[in-house]
C-alpha cells in the first residue's frame, strides 16, 4: 500500500481557506484603489500651464490610466483564480496538481494558494 497522499486533511484545507480569503481582501481593496485612479478623471491642477505643458500632462496621465487599467485587469484574474481555489477546496479537488494528479506542495499553496500545478509539472510547461 502507497503512503501518497491523494488530498489534503480538513486542518490543511482550513489553512489554505484562510490564506485564501485573506488574498482576496486584499486583492479586493488594492483593485477598489486601481478602478478609482483610473476612473478620477479630475485634473491635476493643469489649468493654468501653457498648452504644451498640459498636452504632455494629458498624455502622460492616458498613459497612467491605461496601465490601471491593466493592472486592475489582472487583478480581477487573480480574484477570480483565489475564488476558483476556494470552490477546489468544496469539491475536494484542491491542492492536487492537475497534469500529475499528485499533491502540490504546502509550501508553494501558502505562496501561490491559487496554484494548479506542481513546480514538477510547472517546470515541464
């Protein structure tokens, strides 16, 4: 008989549901951030500068905006993947790496609680 184990104990799967929550908090609060500096749309005292300074100002802040954008983009993906680990925790799927059938390390769900695949695996992509 094999000594693998196929999932995690309850104790675990409560360690790793607490991380978890904890990340999307987090990961909740830093996006209200992102969505409300790309969508301030109040000038940065502009007003009064020559037409060339301003034009540059708006550029600049076009650019800010968009990697806001981005940035809160990605966030989002990261709440979603925390949520998703949270459902292969209800299901009894978590932690087991999806192309090797094995155990993900504790080490790597307490770093990357979202993770579906083994640095074994990780390394083979």
């Amino acid at each position: 008989m094999s000594d693998i184990k196929l999932k995690y104990n309850e104790e675990d799967l409560q360690e790793f549901k607490e991380i978890i929550h904890k990340k999307i908090a987090r990961a909740e609060q830093d996006l209200a951030s992102l969505k409300a500096a790309y969508k301030n749309d109040a000038d940065n005292g502009t007003n009064d500068t020559s037409s060339s300074f301003k034009s540059f100002d708006e550029g600049s802040e076009v650019m800010n905006k968009e990697a806001n954008v981005q940035l809160a983009i990605r966030q989002e993906k990261f709440i979603r993947d925390l949520n998703n680990a949270l459902l292969r925790i209800e299901n009894g799927t978590y932690g087991v790496c999806r192309v090797l059938g094995k155990l993900i390390q504790k080490e790597r769900l307490r770093l990357v609680p979202h993770a579906t695949l083994s640095i074994e695996a990780k390394r083979k992509q």
